[in-house]
C-alpha cells in the first residue's frame, strides 16, 4: 500500500527536494542589492557606480521519485552614479534604454489597439 502524497516526507524521495529547496535558497541569497548595483571602480579620480534593473525566478518540482529545479533571471544595464569630487549625478545608459524601451512600447500599443477594437464591438 503506498503512503498518501500528502504525507511523504523528503526521506522517502532519498532527500532531494530539501536539498534542492536548500540549494535555491542559497542561489536567492545572493540576489538583492548585488544584483542591481555593481561594484565601486574607480577611473581616473572618478568613481563610478553601475546600476541597473534585474528580476529572477526559481521554480522546483518532482516526477515519480525524480526531482528537478532551476532558475534564470534578466538584467538590464540602467546606468551609473558617476562621482567627480563632491559631485554626484546618475548618468544613464541610453542604449539599454532604448533597447528596452522599443519592444516595450510595440507591446503597449498592440495591447492598446486590441482593447480599443473590443470596445467598439
């Protein structure tokens, strides 16, 4: 008779998927403030700071005594906080902008012209 799935313990599946819930959690650990702003360089007298805009996910599951997991994330280059002396200003990366900026809008404006087309009906 086998034990109702509620009630398996990790010990039944030989520990894999608290050692995989393990294993994301110090893949997560990692994320957070490092992943958004880079390290201090300095060059030249000028310190500079890289910022930019990620997001990441992690997702786990079993089959049949077998587990598996994995993860995967995106970042995209903002800019940097630039400081020369007593001046600081963020300086912002035009390129990524722009790269980021073009499928973002073509989606929005897809959208928009679909909803518009339903409210005329």
């Amino acid at each position: 008779m086998s034990t109702p799935r509620a009630n398996r313990t990790g010990a039944q599946y030989g520990g894999a998927m608290p050692n995989l819930a393990l294993e994301l959690g110090k893949q997560a650990a990692s994320l957070g403030v490092h992943s958004v702003y880079g390290e201090q360089q300095d060059v030249d007298g000028i310190r500079l700071v890289p910022v930019a805009l990620s997001w990441s996910g992690f997702g786990a599951g079993e089959d049949e005594g077998r587990s598996g997991g994995g993860g995967g994330g995106v970042a995209v280059p903002l800019g940097a906080y630039v400081r020369k002396g007593d001046d600081l200003r963020f300086e912002p990366n035009l390129v990524s902008f722009v790269a980021v900026a073009i499928p973002f809008v073509w989606v929005a404006g897809r959208a928009l012209s679909r909803v518009i087309r339903a409210l005329k009906r």
